[in-house]
C-alpha cells in the first residue's frame, strides 16, 4: 500500500473519529464557544445518578454524578487531531524522504 493510500486513510480516520465522538458525547452548549464544549463534553459510557448538593442560603445548586464512567471528548479530539495531521504529513511529504529506486 503506497504512503498517499495511508495518508488518505489516517486522515479521513482522523476527522471520523472527531466527529463521532463529537455526536455521541453530552453536555454540549451551543451558547458557549468551542473551546468551552471541548473542554466540558464527555462521552458517557455508563449513566450515574445525579445526586443534587443543596447548601442553605444558595439559589443555586449543583451536584454531581454517582457511580458515572465518561471519557472526556477532549481526549477523542485529541486523538483526532494527531491522525489528521500525521495523515496530511504523509500526503505531502510521504515521497520525498523515501529513498530513490535504481533501475
């Protein structure tokens, strides 16, 4: 398999595997910018219970999740990026470091 057929394939693995776990994850908020949803999706693998923290004179209350297994999305854009690029660098640069043929 020539390097351009596997740059081709990790880039289009690369930009698959951002996308998605860009449509399975949670917590998205299209208010906010990108870097925050990068930073705040995960990708739920097993749904906890939500357990509310309620304090005396707050009007807000937070919480958090029991017994919750998630992977952060930062990690699969992450992943996604390196691919994208390894697969660009093999694209463009996979013919010229390769050593010459004698015929």
């Amino acid at each position: 398999m020539s390097k351009y057929k596997i740059g081709v394939i990790l880039l289009l693995l690369g930009l698959g595997v951002v996308l998605i776990a860009f449509v399975l994850s949670s917590n998205y908020n299209p208010r906010l910018g990108i870097i925050y949803n990068i930073l705040h999706m995960h990708l739920v693998v097993i749904e906890g219970t939500y357990v509310p923290d309620f304090t005396p004179n707050s009007v807000f209350s937070s919480g958090h999740y029991e017994d919750r297994i998630s992977i952060p999305y930062k990690y699969f854009f992450s992943l996604g990026i390196i691919l994208t690029l390894v697969g660009m660098g093999k694209i463009l640069f996979g013919n010229i470091f390769s050593s010459p043929t004698s015929s």
